[in-house]
C-alpha cells in the first residue's frame, strides 16, 4: 500500500463531502423560508425560542460531518474494526460551530470570506482526524497539535458568534458547557495518548459556563468575552495535563499561569 493511501483519505470523498456540508451552509443564504418559535408558559416562567432555517441546517450540517468523517475513516487501513466517536467530536463541533457563525454574519463578502475560511478548516479537521488514527503516522504529531489548536481556535469563534447572537444566559450557558467540555476532553485524549479525563472535562466545562454567564451582562465586545473565557480554558486543560503527568504543582502552574495573563492582558486592550 502506498504512504499516501495509508496515511491521508481518498480527495473525491473529502471532496464530496466538504461540498455537501458547504451546501447546507449556502442554502440557508438562498432559501426564504418562515421560523417557528416555541413557546412554553408556566406559573412564573414564560419560555420562548426562535428556530430557524438557519438553525436547522447548523444541526443538519453537524450530523453530515459526523456521519461523513465516519465515512472516511471506514477507508483507513489502521481502523481495524475501532469505534470511531472520538474522531467524530471535532468535525461535528467544527461544522456547527461554523453555522453558528455563519448564520450570524451579515451578507457580503465578509459572510463569503468566512464561508471559505470554513470550507478550508473542514478539509484541515478531515486529513487531521484521519491521520491520528494511527499513532505511528510521520504526520502525526503535527496533526495532533493541530487538533488541539483547531479546538482552541474553535471555541474562541464559538463564543464570539453566541456573543453576536445575543444569545439568551439560559441557552448559552449550557453551550459553553457542551464546547468546552468537547473540546477538553478531545484535547487531553490526544496529548494523553488515548486516555479519557471525564472529570476534568466535566469540571472545566462547568467552570467556563459559570464565568461565560458572570460576563454575560458586562459591557465587553465578543472579542474580549471570547478571550477572558478561553484563557481559563487553556489554563485548566494544561494543568489537568501536567498533573496527569505527575509534574510538580509549582512546574505544571507556570505555562498555564502565562497564557492566562497573556490571554487576560489581550482582553484588556482588544474590543
């Protein structure tokens, strides 16, 4: 078997299915089509929320790009009959968070400059995902590494498109949770070598809802909310790494410690 063949999937199927989910994303630019809101009422509490095309097609494109990257790894030879769901998260959280984005953005060539960007980071999640199915891949560590700054990258855009979205604290809070737990617990599962952290994945994912819904009555730009939540993030997902590792309490502080107060200091001056 070629390198080529073992190590990256076939183009046409990538091709194929970067394509359909990028139609999913267009549709809802093209088609009129009238939202339904639900509505619950109780005693004391009134419950109401929009669903959209746009809304829709975010969920169908995610279940697409789960299913399709499904798809593509049934072709790698290294599979041998494995479950494939940890290589469906981050595909899956990059095409909803992606129409999260994208249905959010206004018409012109920001919304097109973006639909490309988007196009391009699945192909990137796609030959990724698929090259840390084997462990003993030359790319494999450039590919794990580039997960795991995609998933940061990810959830920085995610929570900047809630924020523009002004997104009510009852439905964002439970999205952050749902990111920030995703997106810890495949991060560690990488740099772990195949090991699930649950707990820390649950704890941090907690912890980024909490200071999510203490900024989301601040006067702060999207950016800034994005930053101040995602320094944390980083901070506790290098820290669970480091004592997993059994580095020194005061060692495995320091790199989270500085990209923080790196991440904070940035919040401060960005808008």
């Amino acid at each position: 078997m070629h390198t080529r063949e073992r190590y990256f999937p076939d183009p046409n199927r990538i091709g194929v299915l970067v394509a359909a989910v990028l139609l999913t994303y267009a549709l809802t630019r093209l088609v009129n089509a009238p939202g339904y809101t639900i509505t619950i009422q109780l005693p004391s509490f009134y419950f109401s929320y929009p669903l959209t095309l746009g809304t829709a097609m975010t969920l169908m494109a995610a279940g697409l790009t789960a299913s399709g990257m499904h798809w593509l790894l049934q072709g790698h030879p290294a599979l041998q009959g494995r479950n494939t769901f940890e290589h469906l998260l981050l595909p899956a959280l990059t095409a909803f968070i992606l129409g999260v984005l994208l249905d959010n953005l206004p018409e012109g060539r920001v919304w097109w400059v973006a639909f490309v960007v988007g196009g391009g980071l699945l192909v990137s999640v796609f030959l990724a995902e698929y090259v840390v199915v084997d462990p003993g891949a030359p790319l494999y560590p450039l590919a794990s590494a580039g997960l795991i700054a995609l998933s940061y990258t990810l959830f920085l855009l995610f929570l900047i498109a809630l924020r523009l979205a002004a997104v009510r604290l009852f439905l964002e809070m439970p999205a952050v949770f749902l990111a920030a737990a995703l997106v810890t617990l495949r991060t560690l599962h990488l740099r772990l070598g195949g090991h699930w952290e649950f707990p820390w994945a649950i704890g941090i994912g907690l912890i980024s809802a909490q200071l999510a819904a203490s900024l989301h009555y601040w006067p702060l730009s999207a950016l800034q909310v994005g930053l101040l939540v995602l320094g944390p993030l980083y901070a506790l997902t290098a820290l669970a790494y480091g004592l997993s590792q059994q580095v020194p309490v005061r060692s495995a502080l320091t790199e989270p410690l500085l990209i923080l107060g790196g991440l904070w200091i940035a919040a401060v001056f960005l808008r």
